[in-house]
C-alpha cells in the first residue's frame, strides 16, 4: 500500500485530480475482475457464484489483511478487530443490500446453504471468543495468539473443502438459475488464448490490483481533504475509513450487476466476509495479541465505558443482528428462488444505523 504522507503535502487540485483517476481506474478495474471471473467460472465449469466466494473475495480481501497485520505488527493491534468486524457489517448490510435494492438477486442453495452456514458460524465463534475473554480477563481481554492460528487453520479447511465441493460438480445442483455454461455471442467469438484458465486468472489478478490500489488512492484523498476541512476524525473513523475497508467489494458488487453477473455480488459478499474473520482476525492474531477492550490508561486511554467497551456493546452485536437477518432472508429466499428487492432495505438501514451510533459513541475510541 502506498504510505498516507505521501498524500499530505500535496496541492488540492492535484488531490482532486487523484480522485478522478482513481475513479476511472476503480471501473476499469472492476471491468476487468468481473469479466475475467466470469470467463474463468465458464471455462471451469464452475458456478460464477462459487468464484465469487473463493478467488474473487480472496483477492479483494487480502490487501485489508496485509494491513491489518501490519498495524498489529507495529503496535496498533486494535484496529484489526474493528476492520474486520466493520467490514463484516459493511460488506452484508451495505453491500449486499444495495445490491437487493438495485436488482433481484440470484439464489444458489448450495453456496447459502453450505458457505453461508461458515459466514454465521464463523462470526458466532469470533463474538463468543471475545465474550468469554472478557468474562475470564476484564479491560485485559485479548484475542491471543492461539486463537489466530486456529482461525487461519478453519480458514485452510475452508478453502479446501469449497474447492472440493466445486470440483465435484455438487454447486451445480444448488438451483442458481443462471446457465454458467452460457455466454453471449460476443463472449463466444473472442480469441481462444484469452479464454485460457491461466490468462483469464491473470486477467483477473491485475482487476483485483487495480481495484484495490485506486480504492486506497481515491480514499488517502479524500480522507486528507476531508481533514483539511476539519472532519472531525470521529466522522472520518466511523464513515469514510470504514466505508473504505470495503470499497473494493462494492465496486466489484455494482460492476457485477450492470455487467449482468449478480451471482458474483452474492459469493463475494460471503466469501469476503468468511475471510474477514478467519484471514484478517487470524493473521493479525498471529502478529500480535488483539485488544478486546480500549484502554484506559495511557496516550491512547478511553474514559467512558460505553466507548471502551464498545466492540463489545455495538460491534459485535451489530455484526451478529445483520448476519442472522441474512439468515432469515435466505431461508426465504431458497423458497422464493431469488432474493427480493424489499430485502435489502433493512440490511443498508442496519448499516446506517451502525455508522450513526459509532459515530456518536465512538468519540473517545482511537
């Protein structure tokens, strides 16, 4: 990742500039994941659905994970627990619910049955380690080191056993209505070498690179004239920071949609939100013991309780609410064979709602 001071000292006009390229590039970048995935799925015969929640949200949810370890790395371990459970909340109440509100999506009981159980369970474990921390530490709760690597352990079976799942051909038979088989006339007549699994991987590669390095130059830019206009950090922690943790899924999100492969937003909001916890929570673990609860001493120290323990009292609650309105959502869904539009109002209003109460609360949290 670029460094953030090399955005500081530079002129308005040339950070407005950057926005505007960056902006391009955030297209042109989806443009190219969504296609390559697409082609890759065809050309494998697997579900586009099942790309989606493996390499797709590997690919955009790796950067978020480098990062992660290395705040956790040089001292600021508490910011990876936030991330990964504000991204969690973003990518589904945000997300996934926009993309209800923009069309119907598509259902594929395989992977909302089989992947989608991980998604709830994996976020189940990750909140009751942390309450039973708690309960057994006090303010001195951690998430320790054992529990990362039985995180990134989960993580290693779960891409196995999707892998495996999809090589079998069982997500075939999940009931996703679009025929991964099909492709348009254009799509047909392209040349031969550029429908090879290895070209369209690296295709796919280079999206994922230009979506997340144009997302982290649009976001620096905006974050440094928005502090030049004397944003309170709060306002910028609780919407345009956390907001930009999963840009990237968002823009791969609506890209599918106009691009006419809705099955992509569905795999990668799942997958994305399996590696939120098993990847980013389990490698940063790894690099250092994760704070469970702000401190209440030092440079950094929090006074109000609400604040200090607010990854606790609205975070994790947050995250558990909107994933188990998933839930119920799918179990419709399977009945209806597609996702309704109304389903994706409460979704981004449980999104607003987190984002407005963060930034109320949040005040003394750094």
């Amino acid at each position: 990742m670029i460094p953030s001071e090399w955005f500081q000292d530079l002129h308005g006009g040339v950070l407005l500039g950057l926005v505007g390229v960056s902006m391009v590039a955030l297209m042109f970048g989806a443009d190219r994941l969504v296609e390559s995935a697409s082609a890759l799925a065809r050309r494998l015969g697997v579900p586009e659905i099942i790309v989606g929640a493996t390499i797709v949200s590997l690919g955009t949810t790796a950067p978020e994970c480098a990062v992660s370890v290395m705040a956790a790395w040089e001292g600021n371990s508490g910011l990876a627990l936030g991330n990964a459970v504000g991204s969690v909340i973003a990518d589904t109440g945000l997300i996934f619910g926009l993309g209800c509100l923009l069309t119907r999506l598509p259902v594929n009981r395989f992977l909302l049955v089989r992947q989608g159980w991980v998604q709830f369970g994996s976020a189940v474990l990750l909140a009751g380690l942390c309450y039973v921390m708690w309960w057994l530490h006090g303010d001195s709760a951690v998430v320790p080191r054992w529990a990362g690597a039985m995180f990134l352990l989960l993580l290693v079976a779960y891409m196995f056993v999707s892998v495996r799942w999809s090589l079998k051909g069982e997500a075939l038979e999940g009931g996703l209505e679009t025929d991964v088989t099909s492709s348009s006339s254009d799509e047909s007549e392209s040349d031969e070498e550029s429908q090879r699994p290895m070209v369209l991987l690296g295709v796919l590669l280079f999206g994922v690179v230009v979506v997340v390095l144009s997302s982290h130059v649009l976001i620096e830019s905006v974050e440094v004239m928005a502090r030049r206009l004397s944003v309170p950090d709060v306002v910028l922690s609780a919407t345009l920071v956390a907001f930009g943790t999963s840009l990237p899924e968002l823009v791969v999100g609506v890209t599918a949609i106009r691009r006419g492969h809705p099955e992509l937003l569905v795999g990668n909001v799942i997958g994305a939100d399996v590696l939120n916890v098993l990847f980013v929570v389990g490698a940063s673990a790894i690099a250092a013991e994760l704070p469970i609860v702000a401190p209440a001493t030092g440079p950094q120290a929090v006074a109000d309780v609400f604040s200090r323990e607010i990854f606790l009292r609205l975070h994790l609650p947050t995250m558990l609410l909107i994933l188990l309105t998933f839930r119920c959502f799918i179990f419709r869904a399977i009945q209806l064979n597609t996702f309704q539009r109304w389903m994706g109002a409460p979704l981004v209003l449980g999104y607003v709602a987190f984002v407005i109460l963060n930034a109320f609360y949040g005040g003394g949290v750094s």
